[in-house]
C-alpha cells in the first residue's frame, strides 16, 4: 500500500447540495505524472484541490472518505495543512501572481520556509526556478519588476517557478499551459518531465495530445465519477468504459 | 442546421448613418452626462456660495485692533505708584501721560478723557501694572505696549457698530469714534494679525475680542489621539478576524448586522452612553478628553471596521489562494498580501472615520466638554487628557450660542480653522493612500 504516495479512499466532495466527487478512489504513484482528464465542470479541479486541503478555504465544501499522502491520512485532525502545502505545491488554472516584483514572487515561498540561509542561496533558488519554469530569459532583466506586469502566460510560468522554488515532493497542476504558446508548453513539458525524476506530478489538462505526451497514468473523470484510470497508453489506444472513448475521440465533452 | 443565408441582412446600411435605435441610445447617453454636469455644477455653486459665506463672516475674526504706545516708566514712578492706594489709577495717570505726550509730537488734536480711553481700551492701567510687577528689569527702559480696543471699537472698524446708529453708553460713546478715527489716522491705533485667536483660550462672556480657539484646538487635539490610537488597532484587528478568520454562522452574522447598525445610531446616544458608562459608571473625570475620546471611538468604530472590512472583501481571493498553495499559514497570507492590498481603504475609511469625530460636537456636550471649560491650556501630557477642555466644534458651538454679537465672528472664524485641520486631515490621507497604492 505505502508503496503509492498518493493513495485516495472513497472520496466524497460535496459543495453544499451539490455532489461534486462520487466515491473516487486513486493511487498515485511517486515520481510519475499522473493527468487528469474530462468534460468542463466534472470535478478535476475539485479532487485536485482536495489533495493539498485547499478545499478548506471554501466555506460550503465538504471532504469524506481518506486521502493518504506517504501514507498519513492528511484529513486527520493532527496534520496542519500549512505543512501538508509545502509538501504538495499547486500552480492554479488562472495565473496569480502575487503584486510585488517577480523576484519577491518566487522567493516568498522560500523565504517563509526557512530554505535559504542567506541572499545568496537566494538568489539560487529565485534563479533555478525561473530556469526550469522556462521564464528565465524573459525575466532575468527585470527581476524587480512587478509580476502583475507579465503576459498571462508569463504570469502562468512565474506561477510555476514560485510552486517549484519551496521544493514540494508533489506538484499539482491544474491546467498549467492553457494560456502558454507552443513554444512555452514544450518548455513546460519538458519541466514536468524533469520534475518527474524527483517528484510526483498531477495534471490537469484539456490537451488529449498534452496527456499522452507527459503522463504515464492517466484518470478520466466524467460528471464527478472517476470512470477509467490506468497507464496513459492504454487510456488512449484501448480503453475500456465507452465514455472514455467517446471523449478521447471528441464525441463528449 | 439553420440555412445561413436567411440570416442576412435584407438590406445594406452604410454605418455612417446612425440608425433609429442608435440615435436613441446616443441622445439617452448625451442626456444623462447632461444631468451628471448639472448635479456636479449644483453642488459646485453650494459649495462656493458656502466658502464664500464662511470666509466672509469668519476672516475678521483674524484681524485685532491695537492702541501701539512707547511707554518708559521711570523707578520713581514706579515706587510712586506701587505706595498709592489706588494703584492701577496710579499707573492709568502715567499711561495717560505718555499717551498725551505721544499724541502731541505727533499733533494730534482731539479731546479725551480717562473714561474715554477706558472705554477705549479697557483698564490699562492693570495691564501695565502687571507687566512691569512680572518685568522689573524693564522699569526705566522704553518699552512699546500693544493694547487691544474694546470689541465695541473693533465692532465699529468691522462695520457692526455704525456713526449713526449709535447710541450713547457706559460702553461706548459717539465721540469715542472721533478719537478713534484720529489714532488711526495718526497710525497710532493699527491692525494686525490677531494670534491671540489662534492660539488663546476662551474668554468671558462679555470680552470676545480676548476669544481663542487654541485650547479647545488642544483638547481635540488629545481626543482625536485616542480615538487614533483606540479605533485604528481596535477596528482593523476586528475586521481582519471577521472577515479572514471567523466562521460565518448566525452569531457572525449577527454581529455584523449589529456593527451596520451602530454606524447609523445618532451621535448624542453615544454622548449619554459616554455619560453613563465613562463618567457615572467608571467614575473618568467629567469633561477631560480622555472621556471625549473614548465616547468617539465607540462612533468611530463602525466606520472604521466597515471600511476595512470592504477593502479586505476587495482583495481578490486568487492572492489569498496563491499564499495558501505555497504553504504560506492563514495569518501570513493576510498580513504579507492581504493586508498590504487592502491599506489604501483601510487608511481612507480611517481617515474618514477620524474627520467625523474631529468634527463631532453632540456627544461632546453632554459629557461636558463645553467651550466655555477651555479656559487654560493643559501643563502637561497627562494634563492634556485628563484636565477638563473643550473641543473645536463644541467651542464653536458655545460662541455661536452668546449673546454677544462679537463671538458671531470668532465662531465663524473657529469654523475656518476647523476646516483647515479637515482639509490637512484629507490631505494627509490623499498622500497616503497614494503612498500604498501600488499600481501593478
Ligand atoms: N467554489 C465552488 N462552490 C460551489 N460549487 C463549485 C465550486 N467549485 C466548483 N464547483 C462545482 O463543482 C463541480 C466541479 O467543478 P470543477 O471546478 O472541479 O470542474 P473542472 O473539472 O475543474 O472543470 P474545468 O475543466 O472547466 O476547470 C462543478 O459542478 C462546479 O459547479
Ligand atoms: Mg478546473
């Protein structure tokens, strides 16, 4: 069991009356990238949210079942979500930079954490961040400029960098390259690819193609129920629910 | 499938020609910018009409009317005078000496007497007799006295007191004005600025020439100290826990409808509730404004957490979110994101909350900060709250409330300075939130 660093039980999410995620169950395992796919509205954000507690801050939100992170229940009332967050980092569907320069964007994290012990180290983290988030060149020259500044898929990138700067050990991304060029999402790609190494990714993604290239599990989601979940390759080339199909080939959704 | 061509226009209209509907939807915008300039413009013209009449009535309040004599008093007429029994008659005769040698080598030729210069400018002689008991080291120097005239005199210099309407008192006499009118000429009686206003106490209610402002300016001054440091803490502290922090249930809910409600419950409630609690009840010290304060930051507060609260509510929920997701604690998002974004309304609705009280004068009364206890001004810091003062507007309101016309002006004339501390007030909250506001 302990072998799965995301393990989920039976998971209930409920927005007041509203059902949202219908006894899903999941293992995820470490250092691979898990994506998650479905219609617009079926509840991948909402099971994203649930893994790092950020359902907390929604007033009407309700979690049952277990979700196991290395095996510790992380709903347990001895876990202090604040903990939890800077072990499972999350970049958000809609880019949100803080409004301060693009340097304090990525170093808060960092700086709150206690991982650097003097600027230099500092200026470390900020740079190699920037580096694997593919924004470095873009903002280099203007790291005291404001973050709020950036195009959105700039804004989306540094987004990405402040998430990886406080070194989580899983990153969640809810659809991190809807609003990134071609150009951009290669380089972000290739940044999940490498984060694999060390990490466990989840993604959240509209791109059928972006899910075949990057994941190796994928989960199908489908109006709050998880309907098929297994290796990528097999999702895509031989899946058994027929509404999997039928969204892979773009006849729901 | 529709058919695509039925959706076609049937006929071609160049968009240079506006059609019906548009020339009506551009006369109702043309209309309604028409009313916005005429309600501004209305508002504009109250505006100037009441600055005018504020200036109008209040700027002589400024002005003071002064007798300017040199006068060298010798130490035999010093003790001549100090071993008589009527001493300030003693020292009178000495001034109406040198008035007369003054007026002389200036030739000036009007007749006058003692009563005549009493009610000129007052008793003298106790003024100069006190000066050189304070001053001993003067007494065989020329030293020039600067003696204000009675508001009679200054009441016929600003045109409430008229040459033919007068009438013949112990106050003041028709022929008084000839006396008057020579002085001037011979640039012995001048005007200046009268300091004494801004920087006085209040006075007796048949002197308002000698009227100031400045100690009941002091009272509000230490009162809207403790409303600052009362209600900003207090205030922001609790909207940052209703607003971030507590969980939203009926008691929540309850409070908030209650905090609504306070901001509209009339100033003098809160004056009784002062009265009750602070002075009756806690046994403060009537009229100190330690008491006053504390009666306005009870008002204050409302405005203060209802500002805060919507500058909080305006922050977007996606940089709390961000905070959150990076393992950043609930009270670190607010204090390092939150709070900064929400500064400029949180000082705004401060700023706002503050000119009210400092403007406030109902509650006032009742605890007993009248204009007329600002008599001195306060030794000391502890003095400054705990000693009994008035306020600005309270002040104001005493002086309009006598039956002298001669506190009219000086009520007038405390209304402009209290406008001036309102407008520095704003101003100082302008350059703030400017300072806050980061534009990204
Ligand atoms: N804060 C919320 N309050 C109430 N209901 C919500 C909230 N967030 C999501 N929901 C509901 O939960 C369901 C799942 O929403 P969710 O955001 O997880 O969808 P999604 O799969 O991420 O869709 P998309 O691909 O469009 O982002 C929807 O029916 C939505 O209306
Ligand atoms: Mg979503």
């Amino acid at each position: 069991m302990t072998d799965y660093k995301i393990s989920a039980k039976g998971v209930q999410v409920y927005y007041g009356d509203n059902h949202a995620i219908k006894d899903v169950n999941v293992d995820i395992e470490d250092k691979t990238v898990t994506a998650f796919i479905g219609p617009s509205g079926c509840g991948k954000s909402t099971f994203l949210r649930t893994l790092n507690r950020m359902n907390d801050t929604i007033d009407i939100c309700r979690v049952e079942g277990d979700i196991l992170i290395d095996g510790e229940d992380i709903y347990d009332p001895a876990v202090d979500p604040v903990q939890l967050r800077a072990k499972v980092g999350m970049v958000f569907q809609k880019p949100n930079p803080f409004p301060k320069s693009i340097y304090d964007n990525v170093a808060y994290g960092p700086k709150i954490h206690g991982l650097a012990r003097n600027k230099a180290e500092l200026d470390e983290i900020v740079e190699k961040s920037l580096r694997k988030a593919a924004i470095w060149d873009e903002a280099k020259d203007r790291l005291n400029a404001p973050g709020t500044g950036l195009s959105g898929g700039q804004q989306q990138r540094l987004c990405i960098a402040r998430a990886i700067a406080t070194a989580p050990e899983v990153l969640l991304m809810d659809e991190p390259c809807s609003a990134l060029d071609p150009i951009a999402t290669a380089q972000v790609e290739e940044l999940i690819d490498e984060l694999r190494q060390s990490f466990s990714v989840v993604i959240v993604t509209h791109s059928m193609q972006q899910a075949a290239r990057v994941s190796q599990k994928t989960a199908f989601f489908h109006l709050g129920n998880l309907v098929e979940y297994g290796e990528t390759d097999k999702i895509f080339t031989n899946p058994e629910d027929s509404r999997t199909e039928s969204y892979i080939s773009g006849r729901i959704g | 499938m529709t058919d695509l061509s039925s959706t076609e226009p049937a006929t071609h209209r160049s968009l240079k020609v506006a059609d019906a509907r548009t020339k009506k939807r551009n006369a109702a915008e043309k209309r309604f910018r028409a009313y916005g300039i005429v309600a501004i413009a209305i508002g504009g013209l109250f505006l100037l009409a009441l600055t005018y009449n504020i200036l109008k009535a209040g700027l002589p309040a400024f002005t003071q009317y002064v007798v300017e004599l040199e006068v060298t008093l010798t130490q035999d007429e010093f003790d001549a005078a100090e071993s008589q029994m009527l001493k300030t008659a003693a020292y009178t005769d000495i001034f109406i000496g040198n008035f007369e040698a003054n007026l002389e080598e200036r030739g000036v030729e009007v007749p006058y007497d003692g009563d005549a210069i009493e009610r000129l400018l007052g008793k003298v002689g106790g003024d100069i007799r006190s000066y050189y008991r304070e001053n001993l080291d003067d007494i065989g120097q020329p030293v020039t006295f600067q003696l204000q005239t009675s508001s009679r005199v200054e009441g016929y210099f600003k045109g409430r007191v008229n040459r033919d309407t007068i009438v013949d008192s112990r106050f003041l006499m028709g022929s008084d004005l000839d006396i008057v009118d020579a002085l001037r000429d011979a640039g012995v009686l001048t005007s200046r600025f009268n300091w004494a206003f801004v920087t006085g106490t209040d006075s007796g209610v048949d002197n308002p020439g000698g009227a100031g402002i400045g100690a009941s300016a002091i009272g509000s001054f230490f009162m809207m100290l403790v409303v600052l440091f009362l209600s900003l803490p207090i205030g922001v502290a609790a909207s940052i826990y209703l607003e971030e922090f507590a969980p939203k249930n009926r008691l929540t809910d309850l409070v908030e409808v209650n905090i609504s409600n306070l901001a509209a419950v009339p100033s003098i409630v809160f004056g009784i509730l002062g009265l009750s609690v602070f002075i009756q009840f806690a046994h403060l010290p009537q009229s100190a404004p330690l008491v006053g304060g504390l009666v306005l930051t009870l008002m204050t507060l409302p405005t203060i957490i209802i500002s805060t609260r919507a500058s909080l509510k305006s922050v977007p929920p996606s940089i709390r979110d961000a905070a959150l997701g990076i393992g950043a604690s609930k009270m670190q998002s607010v204090f390092h994101h939150v709070l900064p974004l929400a500064m400029p309304g949180i000082l705004t609705g401060t700023i706002i909350g503050l000119a009210q009280a400092l403007g406030e004068t109902a509650p006032l009364l009742l605890i007993g900060m009248v204009g007329f206890v600002a008599r001195e001004y306060p030794d000391g810091v502890v003095s400054g709250f705990m000693d009994p003062n008035s306020a600005m507007p309270a002040q104001i309101y005493t002086w309009a409330a006598r039956a002298d016309v001669g506190f009219y002006e000086k009520a007038w004339g405390g209304i402009i300075i209290l406008l001036i501390f309102l407008l520095l007030m704003n101003a100082l909250a302008i350059f703030l939130r400017k300072k806050f506001e980061r534009r990204w």
